[in-house]
C-alpha cells in the first residue's frame, strides 16, 4: 500500500516508502481513491491494480509519482485543465471523455452487474428492477450512472457521492439494488448480497490530457511491454481474478476493438454538428483525408486503409442512424478527439496479428452490440482485420 497525504496544490503524496530521488520529474496520477479493486483508500494508504500499474510505471519511466485526487463527475473538467499528467483508476473509456485527451489501450474489461439483497424474493432477473418505487443506487457522475439510467427508466436512480457509499445504502436497506462492476462487485460481494447476471462489457484504460501527446505514445509502449511479458496479466488476475487474465494476442485485439467502439461512440456527436452546421452526413473529401492520414503513419498502409474504408461505412451508418444527440461539442472539437484516437488505433493496428475470423468476430460483436452495427457490417470488418481485403480507392 502507497501512503497519502494532500498539499496545497490539490496533489496527494506518498508517505514513508523507498522511492527514488525527489530530483526526478514527477509523474501526476490521477486517483478517485474509492474505487476498489483499482484504486481505493484504506488506513491512509492508496491500494490497487492502477496504484500497482502507476507505481511500475513510474519507476521504469524514471519518474517520481504523485497523486492527485479528482472526483467521477469533474474527471473531464480536471482533464481538460491538466491537474494531472495520467488519471489511473478504473477509468471506463467513454465518448465525451475522449474529447479531452488520449485513452491508453485498455489494461481490463468489465460487465455492469447490479447487486440485490440475497433475501430479496422481488428481483429475479435484471428487467425486474425496472419498475416503479424500485430504488437504485449507484455512483454520482460516474460511468455506472450514465449506464443505468437508460437501463433502468421506470426505476428511482439515486445517485451517490462517495462511491465508498453506494453499498452502504443496499446493506441498510435505503436502497433496493446497487449497480457496480464485475471488478468492483469481487469486492463488494457478501453472503447476504446475491448479484443478477451482468449485462454489456466496458474497456478500462488510463486518460491523459489531450497536451500531453508526447507522454501518451510511451505509456502505450509500455503497456505493449507489460503484456508481452506477462507481468500485466499477473497484475490483473491478482486484484480482478483469474477470470481477468488474457492473453498478449487476445489483448491486443481488445486494444484495437475498444478504439474502434469509441470512435463510433463518437458519430452520434458528429451528426449532431455536421446537422447544426448544415453539412450532409456523407463527405467524400474529409474521407479521403482519412484515409491518406491513416495510410501515412501505418506500417501495413494497406491493411489499415482497408479497415478504414469499413469504419468510415460504419461510422456514416451510425450517424443516419443515431438518435438525436446533446453534445454541443463542434465538429473541429469531435475531429481532433477522432485524431488522438486514429493515432492509437493505427499503432495498434500495426501491433495486431490477423487471428481468425472468429477471434475477430467474437472480439467485435459483444463490443459493437447496441451501437447501430448490423451483424452483417461486424462480420466484414472483422473479415477485413484477418487481412482478407482488396485496396481499392474510395468510389
């Protein structure tokens, strides 16, 4: 465990640990500091994967950590002005997140599961909270709220602060279900709680402003390394379980398809300003500077402007599709975020070997459920990933 304490200028340090030289740069990690089992507070001492994970990073970076605490609903805001370098907490990948900086490859992924008190005879199944006089309580301003909400509408959403407090409220009996993760439900789970079965699957990755593009490409490399020898993993099945543990290859495509969902995330955003703008949906010209982009800075040019030419119809389809989005963000704000995510997703395209149809398939389809992506689209662009693709010129 890695000692705390506040200074004055809003950053938590360690306490007494062998650490190197105060001379070394210092390394800002962002911590909530209460979300268990990534990153969470216990005797005045921070514990957790992303604590273990930052601390390693900072080490072989040759950098001196310092914690800076941020809360669920001001992680964008704390991004934007750069109160840290790195927010390392179980950070979910999320759309308007990426408007303000660049999302590292994932380290795990989770499913949302709602816990119920184990006596309760009422609630059999996930659709039987959706109900009125139902009470669900789950993190302010977190990713759990924004999921639960358009999962639950009929039901009370009591939103709470201190996500320390959120199973608090079940165990007490102010509220009827409380919604967590499938890593945070490892720790909240007890005989007199039963957990309904979890429904979607979430990326966790680490956030860095969007200023520090020189720090985000290292971490990446980094976290390659950390996967390739196996020490990542160790890490992940020691605080998530073994059922956390993948593989380096499997990993990778995890990477590449978590980009790929959040760039979509995104397109409902984007037909929302190109509507408010007065610009078609479909625009040939900024296509082809995609892809002349993407092919650039590739090291299998073909390969990568083939699964473009497939996001590109994805994202198009999305777009027509989506319903009416509240992003007020401007469509030069949504390019750049979909840069920062273009120069990730490359490298990791780059990275990735083309694995069957069916490593693909099965990556992709859990992912993309939900988005606005037939099963027939999920199966070209995963037959185009395996590397069977023809490069022809955008028509």
């Amino acid at each position: 465990m890695i000692a705390w304490a506040a200074i004055s200028s809003g950053c938590l340090r360690r306490g007494p640990a062998p650490i190197a030289s105060p001379a070394l740069p210092v390394l800002r990690v962002g911590t909530s500091a209460d979300y268990a089992p990534f990153s969470s507070e216990r005797d005045g001492a921070l514990q957790g994967m992303d604590i273990e994970v930052a601390e390693r990073l900072g080490r072989d970076l040759g950098m001196r950590v310092e914690y800076v605490r941020f809360t669920w609903p001001g992680l964008a805001a704390a991004t934007r002005r750069g109160a840290f370098d790195i927010a390392m907490s179980g950070v979910t990948m999320r759309p308007e997140r990426a408007l303000v900086g660049y999302y590292t490859r994932p380290v795990a992924s989770v499913g949302t599961v709602a816990l119920v008190r184990a006596d309760d005879a009422r609630f059999t199944s996930v659709d039987a909270l959706d109900h009125g006089g139902v009470r669900i309580a789950v993190n302010a301003g977190g990713h759990l709220e924004r999921v639960a909400r358009p999962r639950f509408p009929a039901a009370t959403l009591e939103p709470v602060a201190d996500n320390r407090a959120v199973l608090q409220r079940l165990i007490d009996g102010r509220a009827d279900a409380a919604v967590t993760d499938t890593a945070e439900m490892q720790v909240w789970l007890r005989p007199e709680l039963r957990a309904l079965p979890a429904f979607g699957v979430d990326y966790k990755a680490y956030l860095l402003p969007a200023d520090r593009a020189d720090l985000a490409p290292r971490v990446d490399e980094w976290l390659v390394a950390r996967e390739t020898d196996g020490w990542l993993d160790e890490v992940r099945v020691r605080w998530l379980g073994s059922a956390a543990s993948t593989a380096p290859n499997a990993a990778q495509r995890v990477a590449v398809v978590s980009l790929i969902r959040l760039r979509l995330e995104l397109m409902p955003a984007v037909a929302a300003a190109k509507q408010a703008a007065g610009l078609p949906i479909e625009d040939r010209a900024q296509e082809t500077r995609v892809i002349a982009r993407v092919r650039e800075v590739s090291s299998q040019p073909e390969r990568t402007a083939a699964v473009y030419r497939q996001l590109i119809e994805l994202a198009k389809a999305v777009q027509r599709s989506a319903p009416a989005a509240q992003s007020t963000a401007s469509l030069d704000e949504l390019r750049a975020a979909l840069g920062r995510i273009d120069a990730q997703l490359v490298r990791d395209l780059d990275r990735s070997p083309k694995g069957s149809f069916q490593e693909w398939y099965g990556a992709l389809q859990p992912a993309l459920m939900g988005s606005g992506v037939d099963n027939a689209a999920v199966g070209r662009l995963a037959a185009v990933l395996t590397g069977n693709f023809t490069d022809t010129a955008i028509e």
